[in-house]
C-alpha cells in the first residue's frame, strides 16, 4: 500500500490528499480505521469493520488512525471531507460493527 500525505504534512510518494479538520476529529473520536470507497453516489468514507481495505488502497495517517483510499478514488479526490461522511453515520456518536 501507498503512503499519501497526511492531514498533518507529511508526504509520501504520491500527490497530496488531505482530510478535513472535521473529519479528523470525527476519525480521532471513533478510534478506528476508515475507508473511502466507491458508492452509486460518489465517494464515501465507511469504517474499515464495513469496508476492508485493500492491498491496492492508498494510505493515509490520521494520528493512531489510517484512512485507505480505494485506488479508483484516489485519482479523483484531493480531499477527504464531510460530505463523504454517510448521514446516517453522522447522526450516530459511538457506534459498534
């Protein structure tokens, strides 16, 4: 897997791709992993209990955390924000997969 820049400045070998300070903040509150992956609707940033990353997933650090990026959506995608946040999952503080 590829590291790509993270949200706090360091680089990898690849372009930029940053997060949000909200998403941030709602990775760090979760303390889990997340995955941002194809949906009918465009980019969604799914828990990686739901979505598994895979071996072709691009990286990137959020503190203790990884956000992996599907290899289709990374090429289309220069940041990682609200909106790809389901709403349902918003709604929801501190749920269990």
């Amino acid at each position: 897997m590829t590291t790509m820049q993270s949200d706090i400045g360091q680089s990898g070998p690849s372009r930029s791709i940053s997060v949000t300070e909200d998403v941030r903040a709602y990775i760090l509150q979760r303390k889990r992993d997340f995955r941002v992956s194809t949906s009918c609707s465009g980019a969604i940033l799914l828990p990686t209990s739901v979505k598994p990353p895979k071996a072709t997933d691009l990286q990137v650090p959020v503190g203790d955390y990884t956000v992996y990026i599907s290899k289709y959506q990374a090429r289309h995608i220069d940041t990682i924000h609200r909106g790809m946040i389901p709403i349902f999952y918003e709604d929801i503080p501190d749920h269990e997969f």
